[in-house]
C-alpha cells in the first residue's frame, strides 16, 4: 500500500480500534446518548409531518438521516484536515462516533441477565428482562420461549448493534456510522408492520433491508468462522453452520434476519424459529437449524459466539478501512 494512502486512511482504523474498545470497556453511554436524543427528535418531527402516505414517510426518513449524517460529513472532513496532532482529531471522532453507535457489552449484559434468571427458574425477571432485546410481548413466554427469543435477539443485534455500524463505518467513515444508527433507529420506531406505519414507515423498513444487506450475510459469514470456538460446537461446526445459512437463511420473512439466526442455530447446534407474538398480533417464523430446542446455558454460549463474532467484524472494519 502506498505511504500517502495508508497515511490518510490509518485514523479511520485506529478509530474504530479505540470505540470498540471503549464500548468494551464502558458500555453505552449513561446519560445523553446520542441514539436516545435522535430517537426523541425524530419522535417529535413524527409528532408534525405524520401521515398515512408513503411520499411523506419517506421524506420523514430522508429527513431525519440527512439531519445526522451531513453534518457527520463535514465534522470529518474538517477531522482529516486538522493540522494539529497526528490525526488524532479524526481519531477522537471516529472512536467517539463507534462508541455511540455500537451495543455489544449493553446486548451481551441484557443476555446474561435474562441467562441468570432462567438458570434461576425465575420467570418474572427473565420476562422483565426481555423487552431490553427484542419487541415480542413476554408475558404468556415460558422458559424455552424466552430462551428462543434471546438467542435470535443476540444473532440479530450482532448484526444490527455491531457488525453493520462497523462495515458501514470503515466505508463511509462518520456519515456511514451515524447514517446507519440513523436508519437502524427509525426502522425500529416506524418500520414496523402496525396499520399506523404501514405506509408512513414503509421507506424506513426498506431502507433498513438495504442498509443491512451485506452486513447481515458478512455476519453470517463471520459466525461460521468462529463457530469451532463455542464451547461444545466441534471442529465441524464452521460447515454445519454454513449448510444451515444456505438451506434455512432465505426462508425467513425478513431478507436479513434469517441470515444471522440460522448462523447462530447452526454454530451453537440448535433449533431457532417458531410463533412471535408482537402487540397481540402472532407471527409465524420458519424452523431454523435441526438441533434440540435451546437451553439457558446455550445463551452464555451465544453470548460468547457473539463476542467473537465483534471481535472478528472489529478486526475486518479496520482492514477494509486501510484500504485507499
């Protein structure tokens, strides 16, 4: 790689390094979260512009995401023309933007609380608990079915809450991470099926598919690849994963979804899918995997797929970002 190129593209990858390694550390930011005050002003415009139309949520949408992602465009241009330092402005806006934009250690606490509880045969808590990962209503859940949905939560949010910031990140810099939380967030608010959003949150959900194409089957990909270190898997578990991605991935109603879970079902040896109740409303999805129905010890082991799975996807970030 030429000098002026690994030059002018190092702070991206020592950026993502450091945020990585600040979400780690310190998880989510505890006060002023920068995803929180998005989603409250993104409520509030809602609050102004809603309509049952598609035009008008679509330009809601482009709204909301060109209100974060312009501005990120010009705080790191000016970061990578800072003459003071090593770089290091765009260093510190990157690992602050990562930091934000990133859920690994608040995903992997939320799993092991619900773990504990479950091992704990305390229902009540593990129900609690459960809103915290995932939007299916917990109350008539028993045990397996709450292990089922933290599983799936975890394959998901791998994805969601990190391999696809990452990717987008080490592409496109600020705009791609704060552009893509942007995205992520709005689908979660709006995307959803409900006849309120079914027209004005129809741009979000589709926008959401494409922003999470690649990173859900990158996510795949990577699980395969750590899939021999989860306890228990066995040195075939890397092709068992991919032979369940490839037969049980496309099935799902969500083109990226399924992707993720039938890579954890196929690396942990376990069989996801089923009935989702969500608002009252129940949902069908297909079987994923041909193990046995999960455990509550098979969410630490999640868990600990998951934590390589962001390591590996940390690693790659960087690479993609050192490349002019």
């Amino acid at each position: 790689m030429p000098r002026s190129s690994l030059s002018s593209r190092w702070p991206l990858a020592a950026g993502i390094a450091v945020g990585v390694a600040a979400d780690a550390l310190f998880g989510d930011p505890r006060r002023g979260h920068p995803v929180a005050a998005f989603g409250r002003a993104a409520a509030a415009l809602e609050a102004r512009d809603y309509a049952d139309s598609r035009p008008r949520g679509a330009a809601h949408t482009a709204i909301c995401v060109l209100a974060v992602a312009a501005p990120a465009a010009v705080l790191h241009r000016r970061a990578r023309r800072a003459r003071r330092g090593p770089r290091l402005a765009e260093v510190a806006a990157v690992a602050s933007a990562v930091w934000a934009v990133t859920g690994a250690r608040s995903l992997h606490h939320e799993a092991e609380r619900a773990a504990d509880a479950l091992e704990k045969h305390d229902l009540p808590t593990a129900r609690n608990v459960l809103p915290s990962l995932c939007g299916r209503d917990p109350a008539e859940l028993d045990a397996v079915e709450i292990t089922r949905a933290v599983i799936e939560s975890v394959a998901e949010n791998t994805s969601d809450a990190v391999v696809a910031p990452l990717l987008w990140g080490a592409l496109a810099g600020l705009p791609g991470l704060t552009g893509y939380r942007a995205i992520n967030t709005l689908d979660a608010m709006i995307g959803h099926r409900s006849p309120k959003y079914l027209k004005f949150g129809w741009a979000a959900a589709r926008l959401d598919d494409i922003a999470n194409w690649l990173p859900s089957r990158v996510t795949a990909a990577l699980t395969a690849a750590c899939a021999p270190l989860v306890p228990g898997a066995g040195p075939a578990a890397a092709l068992r994963t991919v032979r369940t991605v490839r037969r049980d991935g496309g099935h799902h109603p969500s083109p990226n979804a399924g992707w993720c879970e039938a890579a954890f079902a196929g690396a942990l040896g376990v069989r996801l899918g089923g009935t989702n109740v969500y608002a009252g409303v129940a949902e069908m999805r297909p079987e994923l995997g041909e193990g046995d129905l999960p455990e509550p010890a098979d969410i630490r082991r999640a868990i600990l797929l998951s934590r390589a799975v962001t390591g590996s996807a940390a690693a790659l970030a960087m690479l993609v970002a050192l490349e002019p």
